[in-house]
C-alpha cells in the first residue's frame, strides 16, 4: 500500500466515524464508551 493510498484510508475512516459519532447518538455512545475503556485500561499500565 503506497503511502498516499494509506492516507486516503486513514482520512476516509477518520471521517466516517466523526460522522457516526455526530449523526447516530446510539453508535456513538457504544464508540464512546469503548474508547473510555481502552483509556482507561491504558492508564492504569
């Protein structure tokens, strides 16, 4: 994978889930609380 495809890629999910998280209030909870988790999680290592 080249690098400007890799880019695309990254930006193209980046964009998706700011959209999901702006426009479907139920995903975005379900995404929010995982990424809480991980956090926390992380922070205790």
């Amino acid at each position: 994978m080249t690098a400007k495809n890799y880019s695309i890629l990254c930006i193209t999910v980046a964009a998706v889930t700011a959209a999901i998280i702006i426009f479907v209030p139920g995903l975005a909870e379900s995404i929010e609380q995982s990424l809480l988790q991980f956090l926390a999680a992380n922070a205790r290592a």
